[in-house]
C-alpha cells in the first residue's frame, strides 16, 4: 500500500522561514496610550516578518511617522523616509534615505 501524503510538519524543519507573515497595503496606523494619540504612520507598503528568530517589520517603498508628546500634542515629531525598518526585540527603529 502506498500514499501520497506527505508529512508537513517533518519536512518544514529546514524551510526558509524570511518571508512576510503579514503585508498591510496603504497603511494608515494609529498608536494610541490612554486614548492620546501617540504615533500615526503612513506607508504604501509595510511587511511583518515574525516567524524568524530576530522578527522585525519593514517599509521598504517609505514610510511617513508622527510621534505625539502630552507636553506638546499639536507639535509632532517627524520622521520621513524612504526605507525603514523596526526591530521587535530592540524596540529599535531605522530609518533611511535610499
């Protein structure tokens, strides 16, 4: 007697795990603490990247973010780029002119 199933979970463990787990096209994010708006992000494209070790997200066609202080709610502060990446584990942004 013969099969054609295949074991999926013996033959995943050397898969190449580097692809996005999640993509958000025309993404318009707000970040809220207590109901003050903290963050707001734009970017055409954002990738999530989550089944690997170091998980990290990334907006490789820009990204447009505003961060919101209680001191000073109508002056936010600004990044503009036209590549950016956040590390989950570092809580580390970076941001690039390409």
């Amino acid at each position: 007697m013969t099969s054609c199933e295949e074991d999926l979970t013996k033959a995943g463990g050397k898969q190449s795990k580097n692809f996005p787990s999640q993509i958000i096209n025309n993404a318009n994010i707000i970040q809220r603490d207590s109901g003050f708006v903290t963050l707001r992000a734009k970017a055409l494209i954002i990738e999530k990247y989550e089944l690997i070790d170091s998980p990290y997200t990334v907006a490789r066609k820009g990204i447009d973010i505003q961060f919101f202080d209680k001191k000073k709610p109508k002056v936010p502060g600004t990044i503009k780029a036209k590549y950016a990446r956040f590390f989950d584990y570092k809580q580390f942004y970076e941001a690039r002119e390409m």
